[in-house]
C-alpha cells in the first residue's frame, strides 16, 4: 500500500477487500476450475490459447513452494516443477504437456513474479531479499521475525509510526510494511480468511499475488500488458499509476523498465535450461519405468502380440491358450467386474494409485468382483474369448484421465499405449 494513502484508502479498503475466499489459495488446486478461480481467470475458458494449457500449466502460476524463487533460480524451479509434476502424476493428462505449453507457462510466471518485483521497487525501494523486511515509517527499522505483521499482536501501533511526507507537506502515519507495504488491517483482513498465515516472505509473495487478482490484472500481466495491469492496481499500490491519492507516484515507464528488466533476468537462457533438465528429466524417468511397480498382465512370452495400440483399437491383443492367467499389473481396486455391452465380453477394470485404470477383457472367467483391492500380480482372470472377440486372447488397455470431466462429473479418461507407458512390447507377431 503506498505511502501516503492511509487515511482515505483506509475508508476504501474497510468494504470487504477480501470476499469469501476460494479456498484453493491454500494449494490444494486440484482441478482446472480451481485454479481459474484462483486466478480470476474465467474469461479464458473461450480463449483459444488458454484451452491449449491445462491445469498443471496453470498450477505453476500459482504461488507454491518455488515462491521465493530469485531469477538465478526461476528457471530452474519452474521447469522443474513442470516436469516434476508431470512424473508424480505419471503419464496423466501432463503427457499432452508440450515443450512449447511449458515455456509458455514459465513465461507467464515470469512475468508475475516480475510485476512483483515493479510492486516491490516502487513501494520499497528495493527488490532483493531486504525487501521483505522493510517498515517504511519505522526509521529504518527491519522486520526481523516474521510470524506476524509488525503492527498486529503486540507490535508497534500503527499511529506511532509517522512521517513527514515531503510533497504532502503532512504527518502521515502507516503500518504499512514488507516487500508489498501490507497494512495491519489488511493482514488481518487476510489471515482471518486464512490467505496467510503469516508474514514470512513466501505469505507477503501471496498476499500481494491475492491483491493483483482481486483486480483482475493476472491475465494482463501474463500476457505483457504491463501498462493496463499497472493502471488497474493503481487503486491499491499508490506509488502506480492511475489513481488520485495525490502520493508520490512512479512514472509507468519507470516501472515498466524495472519489469522489462527482471522478465530478461528471469527468462535468460530460457531453452538451455529447459533442454538439460529435459534430458535429467527423461533420464530419470527411463530409470524409474524400469524399476517401476508394473508387471505384465500375462506370463512372459506365452502370448503372442497379435495387435497394436492404434485409432480405433485402443488397447493391445495378447493370443494365448484359454485358461492363461490373467494378472493386476500393479496394486488397484476392481472398478467393474462383469458382462460388457460394447463387445468386451467378460472384463475386469481396476482403478490404481496413479488414477489410471487398466482393462483386461474377453475372459473366460473372471476371479474378482467390484469393490475389491488387487495386488500386483494377482491373477483377476482366466483369458477367454467373450464378446466381440475371434479367438482367445487378452484385449488390454490402459487408460488415464484426460484432464476433462464427463457430463456425470466423472474424470474422463483416455486410452494410451501401455507399450509407451508400462512395459515394452515386441512387433506384431512376435512372443510378449
Ligand atoms: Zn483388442
């Protein structure tokens, strides 16, 4: 908050500033829509670029444990993030997350913690570490614990902390502090609706990234739009531009310099860095798909790999005699175990931790029924040649959530080459 406004921003920010918080500040953003909200950005929905991200794009905007992050180190963690997230979640929808999806994700996040810093320059003085210890009015004085705002419990009151300000010529007093210059009022505006906890420099980071969205500047300042977004939070910040509160303001090109400045700081050697985390990335992964808890539906090499993956057959064909045993290729709970109307014959479908889901149809017995826990390994049938099937085989399929939900509200998911993902298949014709 600026310098000089208290008094008559006073009197503007005691109507709710904070509406009944979306919740989802706390992190646990774990659908597109949530974070939308999040960001106040709904207006996207018909945007055709934004409908090219998905949700883990979007997540990394929003403040998380990277927030401190100094541009040495932004790149990094963002990629990192990205990337991280996409192997926690496995093959999830993250594997429609392209290169390009991820830079542009990083871009805009660049961009925020750039128009931060613009805030952090203008209200402080500085942008560095310091700036999250700053009292304006206090003589110098440093926040040095930061387990509540300065003036709120036991602190300084507010209206011992008074300045001179030259251009008003008056006495004005503030409790405004930190790298955003947070009034008390404001913080406890804002830890009553539980946006922060605290004063710590990652809770001034969220405060401030609150405050850009309640005005709605997110998407300007992902975009570029720099002068827009500097005019609309004028309202809030008065050393911007844009607002009558007769306080020293910066010029927008000032601003505009300290923010062109810190995106090439934050964006330099954008690429290099991507691809060697790229190649850590594809590296560890090859590694942990090796190690990793998933076994074959079928005993080795008694079957025969009779079809692909591919358009309109969205599993693979495994021949073998009737009666093979077929296995859980990892831990999971039977979704659906029964008759299937769309030619699957008889078909076990369990549900595993990484939210895929695997298929074993066409069997001849089936040995589990719904509701129940599978191990890796356990044998859930006997393969068969039911419903729309020739000859006896398994049809398997592994599916994951497409990111987009089902009318019912139900994640839908989608079908992905569990040769990609799972284990390594031989050509057509040849022993699995
Ligand atoms: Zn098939």
């Amino acid at each position: 908050m600026g310098i000089l406004t208290l008094i008559m921003l006073f009197c503007v920010l005691k109507t709710p500033v904070i509406e009944p918080l979306i919740k989802t500040v706390q992190e646990n953003l774990s659908t597109v829509p949530d974070v939308l909200n999040f960001l106040g950005w709904e207006t996207w929905k018909s945007d055709e670029f934004f409908q090219s991200l998905d949700r883990v794009s979007l997540l990394a905007i929003v403040p998380n444990r990277n927030i401190l992050m100094n541009p040495q180190n932004f790149k990094r963690s963002c990629f990192s993030e990205l990337l991280s997230r996409q192997k926690l979640e496995r093959d999830n929808i993250l594997n429609g997350l392209s290169e390009y999806q991820i830079k542009k994700a990083c871009i805009y996040v660049a961009r925020i913690r750039a128009f931060l810093d613009a805030i952090a320059w203008a209200e402080t003085g500085s942008i560095g570490e310091a700036s999250y210890t700053v009292i304006v009015f206090k003589g110098g004085n440093k926040i040095k614990n930061f387990s509540t705002h300065p003036f709120v419990g036991g602190g300084w009151k507010a209206n011992q902390n008074c300045a001179f300000i030259r251009r008003a010529g008056k006495r004005v007093c503030s409790s405004a502090s930190g790298r955003y210059q947070i009034m008390d009022f404001n913080y406890r505006s804002l830890t009553k609706n539980g946006i922060i906890r605290d004063f710590t420099p990652a809770s001034q980071d969220k405060a401030a990234i609150y405050y850009l969205q309640q005005k709605g500047v997110l998407k300007d300042i992902a975009f570029g739009n720099f002068e827009k977004a500097a005019c609309k939070v004028g309202g809030h910040w008065a050393s911007f531009p844009c607002n009558n509160y007769r306080q020293p303001q910066k010029k927008v090109q000032q601003l505009r310099y300290i923010f062109d400045r810190q995106v090439v700081k934050y964006t330099i050697g954008f690429d290099e860095t991507f691809q060697e985390l790229k190649q850590n990335y594809i590296a560890s992964s090859v590694r942990s798909r090796s190690s990793r808890a998933f076994s074959k539906p079928v005993p080795d090499r008694v079957t025969i790999l009779t079809q692909s993956f591919q358009k309109f057959h969205e599993g693979i064909d495994l021949a073998g005699s009737l009666g093979t045993p077929i296995r859980a290729i990892t831990d999971g709970k039977v979704v659906y175990s029964g008759w299937d109307h769309w030619g699957l014959g008889n078909v076990v479908k369990i549900r595993h931790r990484d939210r895929g889901e695997t298929v074993y149809a066409h069997n001849r017995k089936l040995f589990v029924t719904a509701g129940e826990r599978v191990s890796r390994g356990q044998i859930v049938a006997e393969m068969g040649s039911t419903g729309n099937s020739t000859g006896s085989h398994l049809h398997f399929e592994y599916r994951l959530p497409s990111g987009r939900k089902m009318a019912s509200g139900e994640p839908e998911m989608q079908a992905v080459n569990p040769c990609d993902r799972l284990f390594s298949c031989p050509a057509i014709g040849d022993r699995f």
